[in-house]
C-alpha cells in the first residue's frame, strides 16, 4: 500500500501520525493511504507559502520571470502527463478515456496563464482631476488556500494554481480525503521542473481539521473553493471570520431544455455526454431534462435506447464507457436518492441499481426517470451521480420557468434549430453558463461560476489572473499642490 504524506517546502514530509486510507472505487479495497493532517501541519504549510512569498526567488520575480517557470512546469506535464493517470484513477474511478483526454491537455493551462502574466502592468487610469495622474497597479495577494474536490483533482487544481501562480501568489492545496493521490505526485513533478520551495504546498486530510485550520489562519489572504454547496458554507463561514475573499464553485441541478425543432439526434448525444460521462460526477452534470410534448416519446425512447447499451466496466479498461462512482459514502447517497425517487412516485424507466446488482466496486448505472415533479427531492437536490430527471413542457414561457425553478444556477443547455429561441432562452435562463446545441465545454478564455447556491466568484477567463491580484491606485503630482488656506 503506497503511504502520501504532506508536500510542505518543497519536500515530502516524514510522517508518524495518523492516516487515512484510499480505496480503489473499482474494487473497494483500499489501495493507499494519506496522512491524516492536523491543524499544526497546515500552520507549517501556510508559512512556508509565506516565506516563499516574501523572501526568496519567488519573491524577487517578476512577471516575465514567474511565466518562464510556469512555461517549464507546462514542459514537464506535457512530457510525463502519463504518470499521473494511475493516481488519479485508483483514487476516484474515472475512466481511463476521460482521464488521459484531460491529462493530455493540462499543460495548456499553464501555457495559457504563463501568457497572461506576461500581459500584466500598470495601467494608465483616466481623471477628472487637474495636475494629478494616476495608475492602476495589481498585487498579489499572498497566501492562496486552494480547496479542491475528488471528481477532477488536477483539472480543477489547474483552474485555481495556474492563473494565482500568474499572479505572483503561493499556494497550499487542500485537496479532497478521498483522492489526493494525484494532488501529490503533480507537486512532486512541479518542484522538480524548477516551481521554488514554498511556492506550491499540499496538507491532506479532512476539512474539518486540516481544511478549516487552512482557510481560518490568519496568514492566509484568499480562498478559493470548489465542491458542495454545504461544504461552500463552511469554507465562506471560516473565511469571512478573517475578512477573507473567496470564490466558491458549488453544485448545480442543470436543466437541458430540449425544443420540438431541435436535432434529435445531436440533442441526444449532448444530453448523454451532459449526465452519463463521468458517471454525472460533475457540477455541470445536466440532471434535468425538459423535453417539449411533441417530441418526449421519441426522444425519450431513443435515449433510453443509448443509455442502456452503455458498457459497466472497470475504469482502466479504455472500452469501459460507465465507471465506479468515486467513494463509498457518495454511493450510498446516489442509492438512497434512487430509492426516494421511486417512492416519490417518479418512474423508473432505467435503473441503474439493477444493472450494477453484484457487481464488485461502487457501480450505479445509468437511470433514467419520467414524471418527475417540482415537489419531488430528484429535482431539488444534486444527486452528482448518473441520474437523470424527465419532465415535459409545451410552451417556451413554460420551459424557462421550469429550467429556472432550481435552488442552483451553475449551467443549462438549450436545444433548438431556431436562431432567435436559442438566444431568448439562453438570455432567461439563470446560470452561469448556458450552452447551446452543445454541452460541457471548458476553456481558459471563458469564465466559469455559478448564481444562487452554485456559489459566487468566477474562474477561468479574461479576468483569471486579476481574481488572484488586488487593485492599487497611485497618483502622482504633476502640478503644485494650491494653498489649501489660502489668506
């Protein structure tokens, strides 16, 4: 059984304390262990990042230097990107297709924000005032805490590491107890491409003590979170003690509002892709699905027809198409929903119990319910598993009122040939981000966050990097100061 302990200072941290086991979501059977850290860990961890802030050659770096290292980082994941997928996958049960897609690309995200540091300087401010210029200058913060969740430890790391290192922060990562593992080892691989002791830092264990002892220490100046809606109150809870900003990245319940006009077929993939890839272990997950009257029958007809070919297998095999959900207590939450779902009188039209009955790991497959109502616990609450909700509408008015009928607001997609109704309906809809005849894309250049209790704060574009500074205004005399009294 392989043993993670801290990254603290550039280096692994000899470990006598108490741990907590990984398992393999595949088999159920742990296969790691991390270290349980404590509150003293995470004190060690964040002046490390702040030393290296203040002190060092992080410190005495500026933007044209901190993106060369960023470069190189970006150089070392493009050639050993592979090292990291077992990890990853051991700790939370994606499929090895996902994984190495997402891997394969991670060090563009660091190519990216390396550009974006380079863009940054003072810029010139325009007044109203006589004899006086001012500029705008931006800061770094210091101490960034990263919390991260275990469905995508590294794509979503790259989301908050890359664009704060731009801005000339340090970080402590917290990832998730139930997959750290990957966190770890890309630590490891960035301190050996040349990222400064101290710059990058990694305290595992549970949130409630090593977490909370991160956000509420008093050398930390930012917080950036991404997971449950319950666990962002926490995070915002431990962070406002301290006058802390944080950007938190929460759960969703996204509607796909699918119009009679719109491609069947393309509608389909993309509302397949939208619940079923990653097992709808994603924020994003498109969990309701609001088809228009004329076209509930045959649409729902064709996407059971995919969805029950869907291919239960073990995450490291690339022709497995639904993998382990991630953890055991999180597949006892999607059971239990399934169950209030056939209670609440929804139909069952697929159950993905039944079709993972015996099977050795933490599997549910793909389920599928009609009649789903307002009222029922399946539309109000994140299942974050591979569970969707069907209901039927006949209006355009009707489709926006149900889309918005949601606690969350992360993402929505439209589907519909119709130029003017997709934008109408994109516009109405209240979400971060609304796709349309398309789901689930993420770039750089494009923000991502959520309203209502999605969370608050963006990540990812045009603004990323100045999330992670402070604005500062400096004036200047041009001109003699007038007598303030004068005779």
């Amino acid at each position: 059984m392989r043993g993670y302990t801290p990254f603290i200072n550039g280096e692994d941290l000899p470990w006598d304390g108490p741990w907590l086991d990984s398992t393999d979501p595949a088999t159920g059977q742990a296969w790691s262990r991390v270290a349980r850290c404590s509150a003293a860990e995470a004190d060690q961890a964040i002046k490390s990042a702040d030393r290296a802030f203040r002190t060092g050659p992080w410190a005495e770096a500026g933007a044209a230097a901190r993106a060369d290292i960023l470069d190189r980082l970006a150089g070392a994941l493009e050639a050993r990107w592979e090292e990291l997928v077992e990890p990853e996958i051991r700790d939370n049960g994606k499929r090895i297709t996902e994984v190495r897609g997402q891997f394969a690309g991670l060090h563009s995200w660091y190519r990216h924000f390396a550009s974006e540091a380079r863009k940054l300087a003072p810029e010139p401010q325009a007044n109203s005032i006589h004899g006086v210029e001012s500029t705008g200058h931006h800061l770094p913060y210091g101490v960034v805490v990263a919390i991260t969740p275990w469905n995508s430890p590294l794509m979503i790391l790259a989301w908050k590491l890359a664009p704060a290192l731009a801005a000339g922060n340090t970080v402590v990562v917290k990832p998730s107890e139930m997959a750290s593992a990957s966190t770890l080892e890309f630590a490891r691989l960035a301190h050996q491409a040349g990222l400064p002791s101290g710059v990058l830092n990694v305290v595992t264990g549970l949130g409630h003590e090593a977490g909370e002892a991160l956000v509420r220490h008093p050398l930390t100046r930012k917080v950036t979170f991404t997971g449950s809606d319950m666990g962002g109150r926490k995070v915002a809870e431990a962070a406002a003690a301290g006058v802390v900003p944080a950007t938190l990245e929460l759960g969703g319940k996204s509607p796909q509002v699918v119009f009679a006009d719109a491609d069947l077929e393309n509608a389909v993939n993309g509302v397949l892709s939208g619940i079923f890839l990653s097992n709808g272990q994603t924020c994003v997950a498109g969990s309701r699905l609001l088809l228009q009257a004329p076209i509930a029958e045959a649409f729902t007809a064709r996407l059971l027809e995919r969805a029950r070919a869907l291919r239960l297998g073990d995450p490291m095999d690339p022709a497995t198409q639904i993998a382990p959900l991630a953890n055991e207590p999180h597949l006892r939450k999607v059971r239990s929903m399934i169950v209030q779902a056939k209670d609440d009188g929804a139909e069952c039209l697929l159950d993905g119990l039944a079709t993972a009955n015996g099977k050795t790991g933490y599997y549910v497959g793909p389920t599928v319910f009609s009649g789903v109502t307002q009222n029922m616990q399946l539309w109000r609450e994140e299942v974050f598993g591979p569970v969707l909700a069907i209901a039927q509408f006949d209006s355009e008015e009707e489709a926006i009122r149900l889309a918005n009928d949601s606690n969350y607001g992360l993402a929505a997609g439209v589907w519909t040939s119709d130029t003017a109704r997709g934008a109408r309906a994109a516009a109405a809809i209240e979400a971060g981000t609304v796709y349309v005849n398309h789901y689930r894309s993420v770039d750089p250049s494009s923000p991502i966050g959520g309203i209502k209790l999605s969370g608050y704060g963006r990540e990812l574009g045009p603004d990323a990097v100045k999330d992670f500074l402070q604005a500062k205004s400096i004036w200047t005399g041009t001109a003699p100061v007038p007598d303030p009294f004068p005779a």
